[in-house]
C-alpha cells in the first residue's frame, strides 16, 4: 500500500498539472460468484491521481485522467445451499448428496481503476465555468482474494480438498459518454463541479483455484461533484506564455458502479460441469460510494 501511495506521489510531482485524492466509503458486490445470491458490503479506501478537465492549447478541446488504487476489508459471504442440483456426468456429489453447500467465505477486492476522457467543450466561458461533453476510454484491473471457512465440510464428508484459497482476476475495457461541467459560485475562488460517465464494458475474468477463464459483457457508470476552492487566482503574461498558477483544494463524492452480464465463478475446486453451473449463473455486480478529499496544483 504504501508502494502504492509513494508511487502516485512520485507521478503527481512529475506532472504540469495534477491532484492527489484520499477517499474512504464503501463497497458492495453482488453475484456472480458460486453461493453468492445476496449483497454483500464492507469499507474501502481509495487513492487516485486526477485531472478532472484541463484544455489543449487554450482551445476548447479538453483531456482529464483519473487512476484510482482501490484497497477494500474483508467482505463476507455467508453459507449457502443449492438443493436438487445432481449431474451424474463429472459430478463429485452424485454419489454422495442431492445438494452444493458452499462454506462461509471472505472476499478482499484490491486493484487499478484508470479512465482518460477527452471530449469538447460546448460551452466555454473561462476554466471555471464550462459544459464539456467526450468519451472515456477506460481500463479496470481488480482482483479478489477469496478465503473459504473451511471448518463446514461441503461434501457431507471430512474432505478439506474443496474451496481453497483462490484468487480471481479481472480485466476490463470501456468506451462510452462522458459529460463534465464546472460554474463558479463565489468569485472565481469557489466552483462546483460534476463528471459523469456510461460506459459499455467487456471483462476477462480468471480464477488461479478453478483454472477457469471467460469473457463477459457489461456496463460502467460514474458520478462525480465536488467543490474546487483555490485562495488565490492570478496571470502571468511572459510574452511568449502566460502563467496562470494554482493550488487548491477539492472535496466530492463519487459513486462507480461495474454490471456484468450473467457469470458464475466456481471456487469449489469440484470441476462441476457446466449442467450444473449454467443454472446458477447471476449476474454480476459491484458499487463503491466514496467521499474524498484531495490537494491539486496547476500552471
């Protein structure tokens, strides 16, 4: 974690223009894991390096980035039960019972959320008061560390072969709209501002346990306002250049959400096959609510 921070720290520094962000909220998932049929939350912090809107050579062609290190505690899965389900074809229970009970399980979801909108500024009256619509180009890389409580034995039999430690490996790729906005609210010290953005996604799942790998399709939302506040506002005509340097601070709230299109990861370690793992499939879902606080600098 601290790698992680020092890191964008480092990029930050680096940058003509940037602002560092501390965020803590909550997240929540839901389905698309084997006995996960309930909505299940916990807290998580966040740390992103962001520019929310900056124009290209005083035109009103603008670009903003946003990378977001996610860093969640443990969410729980409770004990579930899947009754009727025996295949006689690669089955493990066949013989043994007519149901699947998947053990109390903890889930820790840690990993990169970065996007880059680009897009036109459809009204432009300075850098404090703009209506800007674009597209995200997007790219999300979480994982899941998956504990099983292994003291329920899932068979009807003393048998800890099953629901082992795993991890579960996603990347995803987004496109879609994006609309950014800022209006001043006390001089040009105070502004608040707002992002949002619907992206279609496609996502590369993979579970190190299963040794399974599939593709998905889905959806990605994000809701961004804040107020920006700087204490002080001045130009620098240099003849060739004009500066125009700012520090400031932010404070938002920013909810993202991630869909996936029915999928089911099996954690089992049983190879149940597919007659009895296309039935349980859900789709998949995961949210963060975030509020935040972040420090920013500009030329």
């Amino acid at each position: 974690m601290k790698k992680i921070l020092l890191s964008l720290l480092t990029i930050s520094a680096l940058l003509p223009a940037s602002e560092f962000q501390y965020g803590s909220g909550t997240l929540n998932m839901n389905g698309g894991f084997l006995g996960l049929t309930e909505t299940i939350g916990t807290d998580v912090t966040t740390y992103s390096l962001v520019e929310r809107h900056s124009n290209l050579f005083s035109s009103d062609f603008f670009y903003g980035y946003d990378v977001t290190w996610y860093d969640s505690k443990r969410l729980k899965q409770a004990e579930h039960s899947y009754n009727g389900m025996v295949d006689t074809v690669n089955n493990p229970l066949s013989n043994v019972t007519n149901s699947i009970k998947v053990p109390e399980i903890e889930h820790r979801l840690q990993g990169l959320d970065a996007n880059v909108r680009i897009g036109y500024d459809v009204i432009h009256q300075d850098d404090s008061n703009f209506l800007g619509l674009g597209v995200l180009l997007g790219l999300s890389i979480p994982w899941i560390d998956s504990f099983p409580n292994n003291s329920i034995p899932t068979l009807n039999k003393s048998d800890d072969s099953y629901f082992e430690d795993s991890k579960t490996e996603m990347m995803t790729y987004k496109i879609g709209p994006t609309v950014s906005f800022q209006k001043t609210l006390i001089s040009d010290k105070l502004s608040f501002y707002g992002t949002g953005s619907l992206a279609f996604q496609t996502a590369s799942i993979e579970n190190s346990y299963a040794k399974s790998k599939f593709t998905v399709n889905g959806t990605f939302q994000e809701y961004n306002v804040g107020l920006y506040y700087t204490p002080f506002t001045k130009d620098y005509d240099l003849g060739w250049f004009t500066l125009s340097p700012r520090l400031y601070a932010t404070i938002g709230y920013k909810y993202t959400k991630w869909d996936l299109d029915e999928m089911i990861v099996d954690i089992s370690g049983m190879e149940l096959s597919s007659t009895i793992l296309n039935p349980l499939q859900t789709k998949f879902g995961m949210d963060s609510s975030i509020g935040y606080v972040g420090v920013g600098y500009s030329f």
